[in-house]
C-alpha cells in the first residue's frame, strides 16, 4: 500500500511539472506568434504601400 502513495506522490509531482512546463511553452509560443503575425503584417503594409 505504501508503494503505490509513492508512486501516486512521484506522478502527481511530475504531472505538476509538465503542466507548468507546457504552460509556459504555450503561453511563449503564442507570443512568439503574434510577434511573427505583426511584422508579417507590417511588411505586407510596406509592399502593398509601394
């Protein structure tokens, strides 16, 4: 009985670590997104505006 708590204790650690990790990951993702869509989209301006 005691094996499986430390089991469920290292997995919960580990779940809770991913999670921040993917959470993280995303949130600099979608950012790194947004930067890309707003030069792309101030590019496009400059060509379009020539």
């Amino acid at each position: 009985m005691e094996i499986d708590q430390e089991n469920s204790s290292k997995l919960k650690k580990w779940l809770q670590r991913v999670g921040w990790i993917g959470v993280a990951f995303f949130t600099l993702k979608g950012l790194v997104w947004l930067v890309v869509f707003y030069y792309g989209a101030e590019s496009l301006k400059g060509c379009i505006g020539n």
